[in-house]
C-alpha cells in the first residue's frame, strides 16, 4: 500500500519536511559516528584522540572570531527580505576572507606562547584551515536554511561528517594518525564548499561587486551576533584548550571522547531549533511577543520533556557504555560522561531559548549572559582542573563540573528572559515526562546485570510505553513524527543504498 502523501505546501507540511530531512542526516551521521566511536579513539589511543581535541578546539575558536557569528543575522535577513540575499552572500564571504589573515598570526602567537610543537603545533595550524573553509560555506547554508531548503544543510552535514569518518576509519586502520585524518577533513570540507556554491546558484547569484560599505554595516550588524558567538565558543571550547595546557595530552583525550559524545546527545535541539527558527522569526513579525511566545512553547516542552531520559539513560550507562565502546583506556572517561549527561536538560533549554530570543530580536540577552558564563566557566576551571588533577589525577573531572555549574546557571537567566513561554501546560508536561523518566530508571537499575544488549531496548521500551500511556507527546506531535518517520525513510533510503555499495 503507498504511503500517504504530505501535502509540503501547508506550513505543517513544510515544517514536517524540513525536520524529516534535517532528522534523516542525523540518523546517517549517527551510524558513521559509531563507527568512528568504535574504531578510531582505540586507535589512536588518549594521547592521540587528545591532540584531535585540541585541533577541534583551535577551530571552533578561529570560526568564531572569522564569521562574526553572523549566520543568525543572514537566517533572518534573507527569510524576511529574499532580494537581500545576494549582496549580503557577497558581503559575508569577503568580511571572512579579510580576517582569516590576521587570525593566522594569531595562531602562529598562541602556539608560541604555548609552547607547542610537533603534532599538537600541526593540529592548532590545521585547526585554522579547518575554520577558515567552513565559515566560507556557512553563509550559504545560512541562505539556504532562510528560504527553508534544509535538504541542502542536511546533504552538507552528512557528506562533511559521513565522509571524513569512513575515510577516517580506513586510514587509522592501516597505521596512519591524527595528521592524515586532520589533512582528509579539511579536504573533503574543501569539496562541500564547491558543492555549496552549485546548489546556491539554484536559488541566487551572488553579486560579488559590493561596496566598502556594504562590509562595514555588515559587521556592525553582526556585533550583537558577534558578542553571542565568541562568547558561546570560548565558553564551550575553553576547557579543552586550558586542559591542553594544564594536564598531559591523554587527560584531554579523557576529556574529549566524551565531549564528542556529549556534542552528538545536542541533535534534538539542533534540529528543531534549526527547522523552527525561520517560523519563529515570522511568527514574531506577524503577532509580536505574544504570537512568538506561543509558538515557541511546542519546540520548547519537546525538547526539554526529551532531555530528561536522554540524561538519566546516559549517566546510567556512561560506565559500560564507555568501556565497550572504547575499551579500558578510556574507563577514567566515565565520571566525566556521567556529569556532562546532567548538563543535558539545561543545555537543551538553553539551546531553544537562544533561538527564541534571536527570533524576537533580543539577542543581546543572550550576549550578555554568555558574557557572564566566560568569567564563571574559566573561573571555575581554573580552581577545579589543577584540584582534580592533583587528588585524583584526572583534571577532565574539574572541566566538566565547571560545566554543568555554568549550565544551570544560564538555564535560570534563560527561564527569566522568555517567562512567557513557559506558561500553560510547561509544568504539567515536565511532570509526566519526569514519571516516564523515572519508570527508565528503575527499569536500568533493576535489569543493570543483564548487559548492554538487553538494558538499552529495555530503557528506550519503558519510556516510550510511560509516555504514551502519560501522553508526554500530544496527539498532533505524534502525528507529527510519524509524518516525519515516513519522509525519512523516503529520504534516506537512496542514500544509505548509495553509501552501502
């Protein structure tokens, strides 16, 4: 029997698709990712998968500072004025093409002052020319998301993740380390920013020739946008960077396996962050505070009702799951998964609430908040990384309570800055979804000496039979997401087939 269409023309059609596809590359990049899990850290071993951090991280920093943050600011400007696109296409690939110059001699300065050499001196490097050609496609993936063609954001991330791991793979496999899967990113990274171009011409054409001007008022525009993301990076990045010089490479090692996971738990808001902001936007223009307010409650109460058994499952399982995925070496990584899974709720709101506030134009808010998490957070590392280090040899432990500290904290100033939003029926559904949680946990806790194979279909069974019977997802979410299930098998298929052979 065929499937029933979904009619894409109808906002809920267009909504149900964007997360169906947006999803439907999660559940590729997810599969590729326990691949690399399974392979590539025991490979490499802590020291190695350490040196990768601190690569990650020099990145991420380098990204921040290039792009301006301003993907947020391009998402709005084009989903409300289309015709904008060009000029500003234009205006954002050159603004970054200017700073990536000066920002090498930052790095060139960093690692002096570091004191770093061989592999790790070749990873910071690698780290910029990693940032440098992703914030050269970021715009078009931000043009792309703005006129709702998520198709193309989900071909990017599972062609720049799926690739670089099987690639990965295959290389460690034969005896190569972290400089030949630093060198395959930045290359296949290279190929995805060609194929950005192709797929933009599609929709617009950049207009190159663009005034001094026109730079500058994007920069300035950018500034709130800017303050947010360098804030954001430097608060999620900063551990791992004051770890790398504080502690031996394998404690970062300890500590960045576990991030990576942690960092793959976000897909849920991410994704319906993504595929909602554009409504959210427009919402706030047609009905102002209130209308967004009760737009932005659905997406809120998912993903925070969600969050709860992610978190208790997680910290439940960190131990086996760690030691089977990664083998002994790893076992110290545990604790530390443990105390990120608490960081799991608090994240997911915070995550939600700053799109909310972008898309009501009060992004300073969030500034301002990650303005105080960069003084908390470094804060608290520097006390508790050198504290953890010298009594229990594992600095890791310090970097990822200083983490769910700062956490809680930005999930109180996110609660106060959209109120609003948490009226209604947020209490009566965080309830129920803490009833189905807690059924989770004792089913874990009662079947925890049966194995891995057993525990985790016994989990995910319970919870979801406590939220159906407590109705934790309503009748049209469920709906909803079957329409979803539906689309990503649809979407899917050919590729894991194209992949497959």
């Amino acid at each position: 029997m065929a499937l029933p269409s979904i009619d894409t023309s109808h906002p809920r059609g267009v909504l149900v698709r964007n997360l169906s596809v947006l999803a439907g590359s999660q559940a590729i990049t997810w599969s590729a990712s326990l691949v690399w899990a399974l392979v590539v850290p025991r490979s490499l071993g802590a020291s190695g998968t350490g040196i990768f951090t601190l690569s990650v991280a020099a990145s991420q920093f380098i990204g921040a500072v290039i792009s301006l943050g301003m993907k947020p600011l391009l998402v709005r400007e084009i989903a409300s004025q289309r015709d904008r696109a060009p000029r500003l296409l234009a205006s954002a690939i050159l603004v970054r093409l200017v700073l990536a110059v000066p920002m090498l001699g930052a790095v060139a300065l960093f690692a002096r002052q570091g004191h770093f050499e061989g592999p790790q001196l070749a990873a910071i490097y690698f780290g910029w020319g990693i940032a440098v050609v992703y914030t050269l496609y970021e715009p078009i993936l931000a043009a792309l998301q703005a006129i709702e063609r998520m198709q193309y954001l989900a071909y990017t991330d599972v062609l720049t993740k799926t690739v670089v791991i099987l690639v990965s793979v295959g290389l460690v496999l034969i005896g190569f380390g972290v400089i030949a899967l630093l060198t395959t990113t930045i290359t296949v990274m290279t190929v995805v920013l060609a194929l950005n171009f192709v797929w933009l011409r599609r929709y617009f054409r950049i207009q190159w020739r663009v005034a001094p001007h026109d730079l500058w008022a994007l920069v300035v525009d950018s500034l709130p946008y800017c303050g947010f993301a360098l804030f954001f990076t430097f608060y999620l990045w900063i551990d791992s960077l004051m770890l790398g010089l504080m502690t031996p490479a394998r404690v970062v090692g300890w500590y960045g396996m576990p991030t990576k996971l942690f960092g793959s738990l976000m897909f849920l808001p991410v994704i319906l962050s993504t595929a909602w902001l554009p409504r959210l936007t427009a919402a706030h223009r047609s009905g102002g505070d209130a209308h967004l307010a009760r737009s932005a409650r659905p997406p809120i109460e998912i993903v925070v009702a969600l969050s709860l058994p992610i978190c208790v499952g997680v910290y439940l399982l960190a131990g086996p799951v760690i030691h089977f995925l990664y083998g002994p070496e790893f076992d110290r990584s545990a604790p530390i998964m443990s105390l990120l899974a608490l960081s799991v709720p608090p994240m997911y709101l915070n995550i939600m609430v700053n799109q909310v506030l972008i898309a009501g134009n009060r992004q300073m808010v969030w500034t301002k908040a990650m303005g105080v998490a960069c003084v908390v957070n470094p804060a608290l590392n520097l006390l508790l990384i050198p504290y953890f280090q010298r009594t229990q040899g594992n600095g890791a432990l310090g970097a990822a309570l200083s983490l769910l500290v700062t956490e809680i904290c930005l999930a109180a100033i996110a609660v106060l800055s959209v109120r609003d939003c948490f009226a209604g029926s947020f209490g009566s559904r965080m309830f129920r979804a803490a009833l189905a949680t807690a059924a989770m946990a004792a089913a874990l806790v009662l079947g925890g000496h049966l194995g891995l194979g057993f525990e985790v279909p016994l989990a995910v069974g319970v919870y979801a039979l406590m939220a159906w019977r407590l109705r934790v997802i309503t009748v049209d979410e469920m709906g909803q997401l079957q329409d979803m299930a539906r689309l990503i098998r649809r979407r899917t298929r050919p590729v894991v087939e194209a992949v497959s052979q």
